[in-house]
C-alpha cells in the first residue's frame, strides 16, 4: 500500500488493484504511476495492490488458479470474522484504512470476452461516481452478490445518506493489451474527476446505465449457454431463449435484455450470467 499526502487538504482517494491475482492490468497501471511518481494535489492518494499472495502464485501454464489462495477476496469485505483464510486476514489487515477512504475505484478484468463496463453497488453515490467517470461509458447498477460483500458493497460505501463512495473497472478480458489501455485511460479519467491532477476532465458522452434485475444460478452442473455472448449482448425479444439448464430453459424476462459477464465454466450455485434492463 502507498500513500501520498500533499500540502493542501482535500479527499482521500485510492485505487485498488489484485484484488484477484490474475487480474494484473490494474497493477501494471498503478505501477506505472509509482514510476512516474504521480503525486496528488491536493488530499491524500492511496496506491494498494491487495492480494500479493494470490498474484505471488501466476503461472502463465495455469492463469486461472492465481485468482485466489484459499478464497475469493471480493466476497469477504465485512467486518464479522467469516473463516481464517489468508484472503480474510488480508482484508482485515486493509479494513481500518479503506474505511478512511472518501472516493475508491477497484481494478478488474474479466475471464470471457466482453465490453469493458463500470460496475456500481447499490449506492446511489456509487452510481453517481461511475457516470461521472464516464470512461467506459457502460455503467451496470447491481445489488452484489449473494456469497458476501465486495469492496464496493461496504457499508463505509453504501450506508444512507453517507458520502463516502467506491466503483469497480471491469476492463476487458484478461491479458489483452485492449485491457491495458481501458485500464489506464479510466484510471486517468478518474485521476482527473476527482481532482487528484491539474489535468481538466474532458467531456465524455453520457454514460448508458443498466440496472440489474436478475441474477440467473446454475442448478446443476449441466449450464449450457445457446450461443458464445459476449458480456454486453443485447437481446432484442424478451423470451429468447439463452442458456438450460439440465432440464430447465434460461429465457429473457423482457426486451432488449443486457447479459453481463455470462459464465461459461459455472459450477453449481454460483452465478451464470447476470441479466439488465437500461433506464430509458
């Protein structure tokens, strides 16, 4: 973790990255922005790459068991004691100080291919952050997860009427230059926005806000996807049919329906593919 205060006061700002150890375009750019020694203006900015361990084990042979050592760190970001894994203690370790953070983005990418997109929990602030970012200009508004709270799902991020506000880069797919430089530009943009730099942000397109509205489970080990979508397909017709599973068929609820990050490797219990509707 690396911390820079300047002279004049202002907001705690930070920029996490490692939260899954395969995942390392953010740490490349935070990197980066040790080597050019980035300092802030005004406030305090934090750089914290969160899961060395995890990051300590990648093989380029085996990518994806680097995403964690004992469990997934972004389901564990509570203050109540849930197992004794090294991602728990880690989290621990890190929890007083994210609490003292005003504004927080977390680096991620994706396993399967898809468009890059913002992702915010179900704080309004959250949401407020991620279209003032506006870089990726897809912002998906969801209620987190049902295996425990993401860094963005804290409380210090989403209790009522607080200020305090976080979102999350999902990049791109993993190990693609495309999902360096998304990386670096939402970093940049962000840098900006929330006044760490000189630099003026520079008008962006209004962002196109999806709201998530279902969360499909895998039943049985059989999930099957009709067709390879991408995360950010739009369905046109409301009961197409999407994926089955053993027995049952996965259809859209409505029209124009969004499919972020679908699954193609879901185990039983965990989530396949998560289904939006677009303000408007």
């Amino acid at each position: 973790m690396h911390r820079f205060i300047a002279a004049e006061s202002g907001p705690h700002v930070a920029l996490t990255a490692l939260m899954h150890g395969n995942e390392y375009a953010g740490a490349i750019v935070l990197a980066d922005l040790l080597r050019t020694q980035l300092r802030p203006r005004r406030g305090t900015l934090s750089l914290i790459f969160l899961n060395l361990e995890a990051f300590a084990r990648f093989s380029c042979e085996t990518p994806i068991r680097s995403r964690f050592v004992e469990e997934d760190m972004n389901r564990l970001w509570t203050n109540r004691s849930v197992s004794s894994s090294q991602e728990q203690r880690r989290v621990h370790q890190l929890l007083p100080y994210i609490e003292t953070v005003d504004t927080l983005l977390d680096l991620h990418s994706m396993l399967w291919p898809g468009d890059s997109l913002l992702l915010a929990g179900p704080s309004p602030v959250g949401a407020e952050l991620a279209a003032d970012i506006g870089t990726p200009p897809l912002v998906v508004i969801d209620g987190g997860h049902m295996a425990g709270p993401r860094l963005i799902d804290m409380p210090h991020f989403t209790r009522p009427h607080g200020s305090a506000r976080a979102c999350l880069l999902e990049a791109g797919q993993h190990w693609s230059l495309d999902t360096l430089d998304v990386t670096r530009a939402t970093v940049n943009r962000f840098l900006s926005v929330t006044g760490v730099t000189d630099a003026s942000p520079r008008p962006v397109p209004a962002s196109r806000i999806a709201h998530v509205t279902h969360r499909v489970l895998a039943q049985t080990g059989r999930f099957t996807f009709t067709q390879p979508y991408c995360s950010g397909t739009v369905i046109p017709e409301r009961n197409t049919l999407i994926a089955t599973d053993g027995p049952d068929e996965i259809r859209t609820p409505y029209d124009d329906c969004m499919l972020v990050m679908p699954n193609f490797r879901t185990a039983r219990t965990h989530t396949a593919v998560r289904l939006a509707r677009f303000e408007n």
